[in-house]
C-alpha cells in the first residue's frame, strides 16, 4: 500500500519557506500550480478537467493558502503523489459520470484537506518550522486516510496529537492566563503589605 514518505515531504515544505516564505498574491499563479497538480494526477491515470475545480476555488471564501505548500508536495513528491492519487481514485464516486467523479475526488483529497486544516494552521504558520511543516503533512494524511511511511496507525495518531498545533494555543493561552492571575495575586499581597505597613507606622506616630 502506497504511502506518503513523511521526511520527504518536510523537506520540499522546508524548500517552499526558503523559495518562497510569503504566499503568492496573485491568484493565476496559484491557478497555475492547481493546474500542475491535475497534471500529476492526469499522469498517474486520473484526468481531471481544470474547469471542474480552478472556478471553484476561485470563488471559495475559505482560507486556501495550504494549497501552494500541499501542491508542490505533489509535483516533486513521487511517493506522495502515488498515495494521493490512488487514494483519489478510491474516494471516486462511481455513480457520477468520470469527468465529475474525478473532479470531486480531487477536490477531497486536496482541495477540502487544504482548507480545513488551513482553519487552524494557516500557511503563515506552516512556514515557521519543521514541527508545523510535519503536522501539515501528518493532518493531510489523517485527513484523506493514507498512512505515514514506516508508521503503523497508532503511531501516527500520537505523532499527530503531540504535534497538535490547537492544542499548543491552548495550553499556551492557558499558561498565559495563569501567569496572569499569579501577578495580579501577587500585586495583591503587596499592596496589602504596603497598607499594613502604613497603618503600623501610623499607630507608632500615635
């Protein structure tokens, strides 16, 4: 069973920072590089029409930055691209005509992935270090179902929990509100040791 070659993958993420670390603005572009991914996919025997998914992200209100760093895992990935596309082709709905049952296909495997996780660990983020390029590459195959190269399932859910970017905010904002509250306890404590203070040596005056 083909499988997505995790070091592999970081690797050309760690290549995209370095390229190209602020995530194209123009929209042909990117349209550009969908259009190169259908390739790869229409080379490994599942054509799908450009037609059928580039105005569709076009007019998506969604957060699509992954797509840039996600496609080019799948041009210069072999590996990567094989475990996609045959997972592509499983999720094909056979009861839809090919061209519209390849387009959907596309659309699960890359598409939805890119803009579900993007809700939490945008590109920006990505682009950061080797931690969140692995998660990126980990929730994309969580996401779809294919497996981690060398890993058993197990495995790679306790990877994907630890590398958790959600879960480190939160623990991160968490921290921060107990530091907060620590201070604030503490300017307490002094304030009432400065009025005790104050009262002692007003009743020696006396």
């Amino acid at each position: 069973m083909s499988a997505i070659p995790l070091p592999e993958a970081v690797a050309i993420l760690t290549r995209v920072a370095a390229s190209r670390p602020e995530l194209p603005t123009d929209e042909a572009a990117l349209h550009l590089r969908v259009v190169r991914a259908l390739d790869a996919f229409a080379e490994r025997g599942l054509p799908v029409a450009p037609e059928r998914v580039v105005p569709r992200i076009a007019a998506s209100h969604g957060d699509l930055s992954l797509l840039d760093p996600m496609v080019a895992i799948l041009l210069e990935s072999e590996r990567a691209a094989a475990a996609i596309v045959a997972r592509a082709r499983e999720l094909s709905p056979p009861e839809l005509p090919a061209e519209a049952s390849a387009a959907l296909s596309f659309r699960r495997v890359v598409v939805d992935p890119a803009e579900s996780i993007g809700r939490y660990l945008p590109r920006s983020v990505v682009m950061q270090n080797d931690f969140r390029r692995e998660e990126l590459v980990r929730a994309w195959a969580a996401a779809i179902g294919v497996s981690i190269e060398g890993e058993t399932a197990e495995k790679s859910a306790r990877a994907l929990e630890r590398l958790d970017y959600r879960r480190i905010r939160a623990d991160e904002e968490r921290l921060q509100i107990e530091r907060s509250v620590l201070a604030e306890h503490a300017e307490a404590v002094r304030e009432k040791q400065r009025r005790e203070a104050e009262a002692l040596a007003s009743a020696q005056r006396e």
